[in-house]
C-alpha cells in the first residue's frame, strides 16, 4: 500500500467502547522482539508510538538453499531499518494506564488496548478534620 508521501509503514485501525480503544497494526516485516510501544498526553489527546526494525525489501532474502534479488522497482512496504508510527487518539491515557500490547497468531498485527481517560467531572471526596483547638487561631 502506497499514500502519495511513499510506502504506508504500519498501518492501522483503531477500534473503541465505552473503556477503551483497541490498536490494530500491521507489521508484517517487524521483528516481533524488537517491536517498542510507548505513550503520552499532550494536553487534549493521548498518543501511541511503535517502533521496530523493517526488514522488508532487503536486497537480498535467503530461503533454503536459494538467494533472492529483490528486482521489484517499486516495493510498497516500507524500507529496511528503524521506522516508527505515532497514533493520535481523540481523548487522554489516564495517567495511571496499564496499556496491553500483543501479536496476534499470525505474528504479523500488533493489538495494543489502551484504555479512555473518563470524560466529564469527576467527583472526589476529601476527608475534612478537625484541628486540636490550640491550632486554631482568629485574629
């Protein structure tokens, strides 16, 4: 798959409910133990960040006893080396968060949940005590 700025480098789809969002990715030429997921906030919105090594179109694959030569003239998956994708989500990570990331069977999508920092006012009791009256002073 190709945009118009060259190949697409792990696509995705984002899926949401109530409590969360689930990332799917596609990292079909990703060493999965090479595979990094981070996040932070900006102000309004959460962001996902993967990191891998692509080794897809080397100039050459080995596969048994035979060698390969990539004679493609324009491959569309990405090119070999580090790449990274950073995922803008529409709300906040709750600082908290303990986001969830793991491959599917086929090893080749990442889905990452990430859960929804909880939209409207929150409501949170504060323990009220009472001063020792020696404390307490008017002037």
């Amino acid at each position: 798959m190709r945009n118009v700025y060259g190949p697409v480098t792990a696509a995705k789809t984002i899926y949401e409910d109530e409590e969360g969002y689930l990332i799917l990715v596609t990292l079909p030429f990703a060493d999965p133990e090479k595979v990094k997921v981070h996040w932070w906030n900006h102000l309004t919105h959460g962001v996902v960040k993967i990191s891998s090594v692509s080794t897809a179109c080397m100039p050459f694959i080995q596969r048994s006893d035979r060698t390969f030569k990539l004679s493609d003239p324009a491959p569309e998956h990405c090119p070999p080396g580090e790449f990274r994708r950073e995922i803008p989500l529409p709300t906040r990570i709750p600082d908290d968060a303990k986001l969830e990331a793991y491959f599917d069977k086929s090893g080749t999508v990442l889905e990452i949940k990430v859960p929804k920092h909880r939209a409207g006012p929150e409501e949170h009791e504060v323990p009220v005590c009472l001063r020792p009256p020696n404390e307490f002073v008017l002037s």
